[in-house]
C-alpha cells in the first residue's frame, strides 16, 4: 500500500473519531451524512449524493480552487461539478473538524493526483502537461446542513499560501478507478455495520 492509497482509506478517520465523542442525534447525523457524501463522491454515485435523503432542495456551493473560484446552484449543477473533475484523485488528511447544528467545520489538507494540463487550466505553472502531479493545500470546508441533517452546500475556502505541487513518480500513481474501489468497499463495510439508512436523521432519535 502506498501513502496515496493508505491517505486515501483513512481519510475520514478525522470523522469517525468525532463520532465517538457525539451525542446529539442530529450532530450525528451530520456527520455520517458528510462521511457518506465523501465516499459517494469518490466513487463516482453523484446521483445518490444529490438524493432528497442526502440534500436539501436547492444547494448552494462555492468554490475557490485555483484562479478561477466559482458558484455551483442546484442539483444539477452540483452533479455538473462533480463530473467535471471526477477524473481526477482527490482526498483529503490532517482534520480539525467540528459539528454544531447549523453543520460542519473542518480545516483539513485537501490532495489531488492530477495531469499537467488540468492544473495549467487551473492557473498554476508546470514544466509537463502530460505527467502527473500532486496538489495540495490547506482549505477551509463549511458545509451548512438542514433541520433534518441534509446538505445545503459547500462552501471551500482555500489558503492560497500553503499550496504545494510535486510531480508524482509513475510507480506511485493510483486511478480513479482504484480509487472508486475503496470507496465501494467502505461504503459496503458501513452499511453492513449501521445497517440502512443509517445517515437518516429522525427528530428525537439516537442515530448510530
């Protein structure tokens, strides 16, 4: 296993550790909705992500990746986004997340395994449009939630002072479609632990 892979299987580790410590069932529920989201996302079910269980009616994110920040509206356009990058690797390390009932906090190290090319697209200078590298920066994730525990957006802010680019040996490189299969496979081992529905919230009842 290498530190992409290993990064990568880990990443909501930050989230299972708060979970632990929270009571409040729609903190809760929160939470399993973000840990949800992000193994959805990473395997490519945008569908399920944008479900009535999942988000609210009219979603709202904002953007501020590279020079080109952007606002996302509605459900097909958040669904737009996420195809628009769903070829590149992404995940991220290193949280500092908190719940509370309007959503989620969390600073974190967001990563991406791109090609040359798509980061020239994205503003930044590199030496090679066809290898690959790997992106990272420290960003800010607020993502506002519903009475009922479902997302209303995401609003990414990111420290444009801690960006760093390296170029990614061959040997080191992980697909999205290795990618894909990790995700699969915790998203299975969650629902087999919690059982269905467990991101569900319902007013005045424990969520697992």
């Amino acid at each position: 296993m290498n530190r992409f892979e290993y990064q990568i299987r880990h990443c909501m580790d930050a989230v299972e550790e708060l979970l632990t410590k929270t009571e409040n069932p729609l903190h809760r529920a929160i939470l399993n909705n973000y840990r949800r989201h992000v193994h959805l996302e990473a395997s490519g079910q945008f569908e399920k992500i944008v479900a009535d269980d999942m988000m609210a009616d009219h979603p709202v994110y904002r953007v501020t990746w590279g020079d080109n920040p952007v606002v996302i509206e509605e459900k097909e356009g958040v669904i737009d986004f996420y195809n628009s990058v769903k070829e590149a690797v992404l995940w991220n390390s290193d949280d500092r997340i908190a719940v509370a009932d309007w959503g989620i906090a969390d600073e974190l190290t967001f990563h991406q395994i791109t090609k040359g090319k798509d980061l020239a697209n994205m503003g930044f200078q590199v030496d090679d449009l066809e290898a690959y590298y790997h992106l990272s920066s420290r960003q800010v994730f607020l993502w506002p939630y519903d009475e009922q525990g479902r997302l209303k957006g995401e609003h990414l802010y990111e420290d444009k002072t801690s960006v760093q680019i390296e170029k990614v040996d061959p040997e080191e490189l992980i697909t999205p479609q290795q990618v894909k299969e990790i995700h699969l496979e915790i998203l299975d081992q969650l629902e087999k632990e919690k059982g269905k529905n467990y991101w569900v919230y319902h007013e005045g009842t424990a969520v697992k």
